[in-house]
C-alpha cells in the first residue's frame, strides 16, 4: 500500500484509492453519498465500522480527484451497460417477457 496525503486513504497495489484498514474503494463510499444522497453521518449510520474521519478523509480526497474518480465511475456504467445489452436473457427473463406481450 501506497500512503497519501490524506490520513485515511491509501493506494493499493493497482493504484486504487482505498479506506486504509478496510477493503473498501473510496469510489465506493463516494457512490453511496451521490446515488443515495447521504451526508458523512448517514454513510457512517449505513457503514457503522468506518469513523468520521475515514469517511471524511475518503470524501476530501473524493473532492481532491473528482475529475479522476468521475472518469472511472463513467468507465464502469459504460462497462455495466455494454455486459447487460451482449447477455443473454435467463430462463426466467424469456418466460416473463413472453408473459407480458400475451
């Protein structure tokens, strides 16, 4: 692990910003607060082991790479969107949609 300047956030060996003790991305804590819009207090009720300082030092460097981080968190949903449009439909998926058009 690589320390950073923020206290509680670390690279890991493929260069990923991690909550240091945890095996938790910082995109991760990020994602929470914008989809759910949760304050630091509600992602520590939600992740009762992190402390407020680990959220905010996750949250400041957050704020510090935004432009880096985005850029990721925009690769991963075109990634999530090119797996779900090249799958093929389950079983189930095909019964229920051949229900519906009937």
């Amino acid at each position: 692990m690589i320390e950073t300047a923020y206290k509680y956030v670390v690279l890991n060996e493929n260069n990923v910003a991690m909550i240091n003790g945890t095996r938790t991305k910082v995109i991760e804590l990020v994602l929470d607060a914008q989809v759910y819009g949760w304050s630091p207090e509600e992602l520590q009720f939600q992740h009762p082991t992190f402390t407020m300082g680990q959220i905010h030092s996750a949250l400041a460097y957050y704020w510090d790479h935004q432009n880096e981080l985005d850029a990721e968190i925009d690769r991963r949903w075109q990634e999530v969107k090119q797996l779900r449009q090249s799958r093929e439909l389950s079983p189930l998926e095909k019964r229920l949609k051949a229900q519906k058009t009937q």
